[in-house]
C-alpha cells in the first residue's frame, strides 16, 4: 500500500486504483466509515503565538481522535465531516447505496468514497460500469468534489475523457454547505446517462477514422512531441511513454482483436496513462497515479481525443 494511504477499504479484490484491503461484500455507508476509518471528526481550534497572543481569523482544522492537526483555514471555512460526506452521497444515490471503496489519505488530509452505480454500458461492446466518487480534503487545499467516472471492466481503464456535450463533475467550496449544494450535486449525476450516451456516441464516431501502423506512429509522435532542448532523462522518460502506447495499440489482448481505428487508438491511450509505471516507482506513487484520476481529467488522453477528431 502506498506510503500517505493511512486506512482504506475494498470490496473483493484491489480496485482499479491499486490501492487497498479487502472485504467480501459491499458495505452501506454505516459499516463502510468505519471499515475505511473514517469513524472521526474534525473540529476548528484557535490558534496561538507562543507568547499567548491570538491569531484572529485562523483556525487550525485538527482530528479529535489524536489532536493531529490536519490544515489552517480561515473564518469563513466550514468543515464538511466524514459522516457529512456519506449522508450527502447516500442522499445522492438514494437509499441503499453501496460503497466499493473508501478511504484516508496524507494521515487524513484527503478522503474520498467511491459508489458503484447500478447500471452498466456497452460501448462498442464492450462493458463500461460508472462509479460516483466523493474526494474531501481537510487541510484547506481543495474543494469538495463529486464525479462520475466510467470504468473499462475488461481492463480496469478509466475512460475520463472532456466532453463539451455532457458534464459529469461537481464541486462546492468548503465556504458553502454541501446540503445546500444538493440539487447541483444531483443534477450533475443525473447526468451519468447523458454522459455516457455522449461517451458511446463519441467513440463511434473516433471508430470512423482508419489508421494503419504508420497513421499511428504519426498520431503518437503528435501526441508524445519530444523537443530539441529536452534533456535526455525527459527525452528518454518521453520516448518510453510512445513505445507503451504503440505496444498497448498493437499487443494488448483486449485491442488486438479490434479494428483499427480511432477508437482503438483512444483505448490505447487510456490504457497507458491508466497502468504505465514510472521510471521509478516511489512509496506513494499508486497513490498519485490515483489522484490524478480522482482530479477527473488527464491531459495525454484529452489531447489524444482532440487529434482523432481533427481526422474524423
């Protein structure tokens, strides 16, 4: 597990995102908080010199279990508690959600729930599952953030790409109550199905453009661009990135057997950004790999859409 994941839970096996322990079935939010040890609370204290003086305006957000203090914010913050957090998902996807995983990072900084949506998609036959997830931070860094994140079940790929068409992101800053925020909150997943309608339809249109192994090494070296003045570990590191993607395009199991076409070409993409290693794999390196999908969006695939919808 990675070095800053401080509790967490999965349900039968490490999820897409690497991280985690394991249990046997889906949890309701009352079993999941305590499973992911979220069971705490944060509360607001103030804060003061050495000498005795008051620090007005600021207060230190600290967790009552151990007193650790987890940020400082301002006056006008409003901490938004872990159970705050399930009630407000649970409330958002109705009565009887279940919980895949959640759980804390940066001894408690971050927290995030991922539900698993009933429904499942096929998009160009192949099956798509969304999940809702809630990511939270408590050191006054970020906003809280709710989105649909569709999943490429054969490979565990996260299909996060930016479409103009359909919004599938939510957030609210810790100044406003998430309560409050609801209607916006639901409006936004109740767009799932747009989303991935859009979704469907975008990739039968990137199906439409034919490629061939030289088309391919164009789009890559398009994608992928290596300037003069790179230095030769970024050179290198850069050079690795193409070859994977070439690799995943030509001999992946799942792709293989695929057409060539736009499509393939975005699936091979997304696979790399969603599984490559990096050159040196660090402590918490599955656990940056797992922020960037929980930030909902990645620059190498949405770049990689915009080239196959200039050929289309």
């Amino acid at each position: 597990m990675a070095a800053n994941v401080e509790t967490m839970f999965s349900v039968r096996e490490v999820p897409w995102h690497g991280l985690g322990t394991i249990v046997k079935e889906a949890p309701t939010s009352a079993d999941a908080i305590r499973l992911a040890g979220l069971d705490w609370k944060v509360e607001q204290k103030e804060i003061f010199l050495a000498d005795g003086t008051k620090i007005e305006g600021s207060y230190a957000n600290v967790r009552d279990i151990d007193n650790k203090p987890l940020g400082i914010v301002g006056e006008r913050y409003k901490i938004v508690n872990n159970s705050d957090a399930f009630e407000f998902t649970d409330e958002l996807l109705n009565e009887g959600a279940e919980y895949e995983t959640a759980g804390s990072l940066k001894n408690g900084k971050q927290i995030w729930l991922l539900a698993r949506l009933s429904e499942n998609y096929k998009i160009l036959g192949d099956e798509v599952t969304p999940y809702c997830c809630f990511t939270n931070t408590h050191d006054g860094t970020g906003a809280i953030k709710v989105a649909m994140t569709p999943v490429r079940v054969v490979c565990n790929n996260t299909l996060n790409l930016a479409l103009k068409k359909a919004k599938r992101t939510w957030s609210a800053r810790h100044t406003q109550t998430i309560k409050s925020k609801m209607s916006e909150a639901r409006e936004t997943l109740g767009l799932a199905k747009k989303y991935m309608n859009t979704l469907q339809f975008e990739f039968e249109e990137y199906y439409k453009v034919k490629l061939n192994k030289d088309k391919v090494i164009s789009l890559v070296d398009d994608l992928v661009p290596i300037k003069d003045d790179e230095t030769d570990r970024k050179k290198e590191n850069l050079e690795r990135i193409k070859r994977d993607i070439i690799f995943r395009y030509e001999e992946a199991p799942d792709l293989k057997v695929l057409d060539q076409t736009g499509a393939r070409f975005i699936q091979a993409v997304s696979d790399s950004v969603s599984h490559i290693e990096p050159r040196r794999i660090t402590a918490n390196y599955q656990e940056n790999s797992f922020n960037r999908i929980m930030n909902f969006n990645n620059e190498l695939l949405d770049r990689a859409t915009r080239l196959i919808k200039v050929a289309v």
